[in-house]
C-alpha cells in the first residue's frame, strides 16, 4: 500500500470454493498521513506536569489515610527525618 497514493482506496478480496462458486467483497479505506512528529511539546509538558502533581496528590493522600487509621506513626516519621541530617 506504499505506492498507492492518499485518499480513498478500494481494496478486493476474491475466493472460490471447490464447488465453482465465486464471491467477492469490498472494502473501502482511506489513506491517510500521520504528523511524524506526535503531540506538540507544550502538551507532553502539560502532561507530564499534571500526571506527576496527580501522582503526588494521590501518594499525599493514602499517607495522610494511613496516618489518620494509625497504620504510620507520625512522630517516627518526623524522627528519622531530623536524624538524617545529623
């Protein structure tokens, strides 16, 4: 399909059985040119932005959960963070 030009394209598919019997089908496509260059670059960063806040949002809130239901004990979390700087 390479050399066929773009637009609409007609392809036939044929079959006979053993018996004679002949039939035939259409299908109609269209071809068409994809942009090689995918989604302008102002949208992958509004995507990745969005998908890492989303991301943080979502960690912040099953942390926020599990301190709320006593899962994480707070004041352990805030310790080891104050060690790591000694």
């Amino acid at each position: 399909m390479d050399s066929m030009s773009y637009g609409a394209i007609t392809i036939t598919f044929y079959v006979s059985d053993i018996i004679g019997n002949i039939g035939s089908a259409e299908v109609n496509v269209i071809k068409g040119l994809i942009s090689p260059g995918g989604l302008e670059p102002g949208v992958i960063i509004v995507i990745i932005v969005v998908t890492v806040i989303g991301g943080l949002a979502i960690i912040g809130a099953i942390w926020g959960i599990l301190v709320k239901k006593g899962k994480i004990l707070l004041y352990i979390f805030k310790s080891l963070i104050s060690h790591q700087g000694c």
